[in-house]
C-alpha cells in the first residue's frame, strides 16, 4: 500500500496555526476569563506535560523509522509505551497544549480553539486514519483499538 490516509491538512500546521489566530484574536478581540490562580498553575504543570507528551510520542514515530505527517503510509502500528494508553497521543497533547494554554493566560480563544481543534482531529484526521489503518492492518488494528482507548486508556 503506497498511499496513506486521505488527511487533507497537517495537524501540526493546524495546531500552531490556532496558536496563533487566538493570540492574536485575543489582542483584536480581548475576551479574558479571570480564573483562580490554582487553575493558572495546573495549567502551567499540564503546558510542560503535554509538551513532553508531543515530544515523547514523536520520538517513538521516529525510533521506529515512521513518518509524522499522518498522509503518509505506515509500515507499523506502535503498540509500545506511550501508544499502549493512546491511539493518539500526539493529538491528544495538541488538544491539551491549547486548553493549557487557556488555563494560564485566561484567554478565552485558546478554550475555543481547543475546542475547535478537537471535533477537527477527531472528524477529519483519526477517522481517515483509522479506516487506512483498518484497511492496513485488519486484524492486528482491530486488536489494538480494541485494547487501547482512542484518547488515553486508564490502566
């Protein structure tokens, strides 16, 4: 199989993009929410968490010699680490990152584009995904997402 899925935008081009449209939104548009400052500190904590999650999510990708764009073909499923608890670890921390990033600067944007960015992936970027990797992989797919939750799985 030479093609992958059919994903239309780079998620990561989507992500930072979104970055930016709510801070520069937020500079047009001011629309703070003031929140306790507990809230802004977890949200500083999961900022490091989710970033860490990206970059350790990627770095299976790459120690098993697998492209990051999700248009590409796949030779593998990864079943090992971090992939055991999610089938998408790496959007998982593009979701948090923003909902993060609302927590710490209250800006109500990045809530909404958190938002925004969940129906996306989850619509237009992991069914795409999954039905190539159905197609890919059958049964061993089949297997995996039957064991291992498409967001985290709580073992």
């Amino acid at each position: 199989m030479t093609q992958g899925p059919n994903i239309k935008f780079n998620p990561l081009k989507v992500f930072v993009s979104l970055l930016v449209l709510s801070f520069l939104l937020n500079l047009l548009f001011s629309f703070n929410i003031k929140i306790p400052i507990f809230f802004n500190i977890i949200g500083f904590f999961f900022l490091i968490i989710f970033f860490t999650l990206f970059f350790v999510s990627a770095r299976m990708f790459i120690k098993y010699n697998e492209k990051l764009p999700p248009h590409t073909p796949t030779e593998r499923i990864i079943k090992t680490g971090i992939y055991s608890y999610s089938r998408n670890p790496i959007y998982l921390a593009f979701i948090g990152f923003h909902f993060s990033m609302f927590l710490v600067f209250e800006n109500t944007w990045y809530l909404f584009s958190s938002i925004i960015l969940f129906f996306w992936i989850n619509n237009y970027v992991i069914f795409p995904e999954e039905k190539y990797l159905e197609r890919r992989f059958n049964d061993e797919y089949a297997r995996y997402k039957k064991n291992v939750a498409r967001w985290i799985s709580f073992k």
